[in-house]
C-alpha cells in the first residue's frame, strides 16, 4: 500500500493534505510533517496543509490558506482521522483522489487508497515509515520534517510511556533525533503550562473523584473554566494528570463547551474505545474521546466506564 500511496503522489501536480478537528501534536505532525516531506522530495509540485489552526500548535507549523478552485484535480490526503465526520475543513470533498493514512481502528473505511496500522504508536511514526519505504525511490526527508515527526510521536505516546510504545517507535525517534532541531526547546513548547492552566490542574487533583472499582472522573463546567480563564482545548490537555493515581483503572474528564459536552476518556487497561463508539465518538482502546450534550449523560458514560473496569 505504501508503494500505490507513492505511485499515486507521483502522478498528481498538486496535492493538499488535512487531518482532523481540534488537532493534537500527531495531527499536525504527520499532516505538515507529510508535506514537508513531499516538498523536498518533489520542488515543482503544489503542496499545502489545510485546516482550521489550533493557536496552542502553532510552534509546530502554521497552516496555509487556500482558495476551493485548488482542490480541482488535485490528491486529497487525509492523516490521523479516523472517521469522515472528524475530517477537518470539508472541501477534501473536492478533490480527484482521497487517500487515508491512520492508525486508529478502521471503523470508517472511506477513500480510493487506506493505508491503516493500528499496531502503529502514531500516525507520524507510519509517516516516517513512509518515507523510509519510498527513499529509493527518490524521497527525501529534512530538518523541519523531522521535528515534526518527532513530535507528532512524543504527543502520542506520552513521552514514550503510553503501551503504543513498541521497539520500532523507539528505533525510529533514535533516527529522528538525529536531525538538526532543538529537542529542548520543542519539549518545553508542547509541555510549559500557564500559571492559571497549573492551578487548574490543581483544582484538578484536589477534587477529581475516585470510585472503588478504580474508576475516576473531572467535571469542567463552563463556569468552572471562565473562573481559572482556561478554554476547553487547555482543559483537555490536563486529561492524563490523573495517570499517575494509584489503584485508578480508567477515567473520564467531562469538558463543557458552548454547544456540547466533550468526554475525554482513558484507561491502564479496560477497552475504552467501544464506550465512546456508544456516544458519537472513537479512539484508541486505552485513550479516546466522544460527545454528550446533555449532563444527564454523564451518568451513562460512567456506568459504561465502571462495567468495562469491572469486566477487566
């Protein structure tokens, strides 16, 4: 499949490449990661990364800006998107050909070619695996892709301590870190927090709820976040802060937003994923996440949340 995706890249002059909603640092990094790849490889083609931007990601790339007559006979590549609903910006529907490059579960098989491993750490780490396959062939890869890569692999793995972890991962950040970028100076940009994102962690650890059966959860109202002058995406990125309880199995942060509810879920062991498939959501089976929209809800996800750790 990796020689039809680049067969398939040689034949088109202009290819745009997307990823999904609220982006996180492997969305990015196989997306911009990807084009810039393609970019040294092939000089005279057209490539671009589209997307709504997310500001807490802009020391990885900023995106471009393009018009809808682009899209016309141009390659579509979609990376780290799961399903067609969480595509970010809807002209992809534009283009000649559509290719998915993912490694969450296949639940949403769209596109002409699917390129899916799930056994992947990340989708930036298939991208790299990518480039490898094809550089007889005349790819190339530069400094700039590879601090994308690399950390588009950390975000997804958490810093190597997530199960996704496999020997390959590692061999391949070994090779990555060889390139010329400031490991230090990346680190601190996808881990320094504000003072009031701190001490929302705080609020976090002192009042998150612990179940005998060894499940958590957060609840973030609206309220809540205006009080420590957080947004939601911020909240989000405090939903491993409770990884390090002892004897918790899996947890739920409940995030609330202007027109829903977002449910953030994560597990040491229960299957989660198939919990969040039930509430208009997806993921990976120990991190995934999904919608509800009314508070009455919450209790639902907990009570599927507390089976699973019970089943386990």
């Amino acid at each position: 499949m990796k020689e039809k995706i680049l067969e398939t890249i040689e034949q088109y002059e202009t290819i745009i490449v997307h990823r999904h909603v609220r982006p996180d640092p492997d969305a990015y990094g196989s997306q911009c990661g990807l084009v810039e790849i393609l970019k040294a490889s092939y000089p005279n083609k057209r490539i671009f990364a589209v997307g709504k931007e997310e500001k807490s990601l802009h020391y990885m790339r900023r995106l471009d800006t393009i018009e809808d007559h682009v899209y016309q006979g141009a390659l579509v590549i979609i990376c780290d998107t799961a399903n067609i609903e969480r595509i970010d910006d809807e002209r992809y529907k534009l283009g000649d050909k559509l290719i998915k490059i993912d490694h969450h579960p296949n639940e949403d098989p769209y596109g002409d070619l699917l390129w899916v491993d799930t056994s992947a750490s990340s989708c930036s780490e298939m991208i790299y695996e990518f480039y490898l396959s094809g550089q007889d062939r005349g790819l190339k890869i530069n400094d700039e892709a590879a601090r994308l890569l690399f950390a588009g692999i950390v975000g997804d793995t958490g810093r190597f301590l997530f199960p996704s972890t496999t020997d390959k991962t590692f061999a391949y950040a070994g090779e990555l870190i060889h390139f010329n970028f400031n490991r230090t100076e990346l680190f601190d940009s996808m881990y320094e927090l504000d003072h009031n994102i701190i001490k929302l962690n705080g609020y976090i650890l002192q009042n998150f709820e612990l179940l005998k059966n060894g499940v958590a959860s957060v609840v973030l109202t609206k309220e809540l976040l205006a009080e420590f002058e957080a947004k939601a995406p911020e909240a989000s990125l405090l939903v491993g802060t409770l990884g390090d309880v002892k004897g918790i199995k899996a947890w739920a942060f409940f995030i609330e937003e202007d027109d829903q509810i977002r449910v953030r879920l994560r597990s040491k062991g229960p299957v989660i994923n198939t919990i969040a498939r039930k509430f208009k959501g997806g993921g990976h089976p120990l991190a995934s996440g999904a919608s509800i929209y009314s508070w009455d809800e919450v209790d639902l996800v907990m009570e599927e949340l507390s089976k699973a750790c019970e089943n386990y």
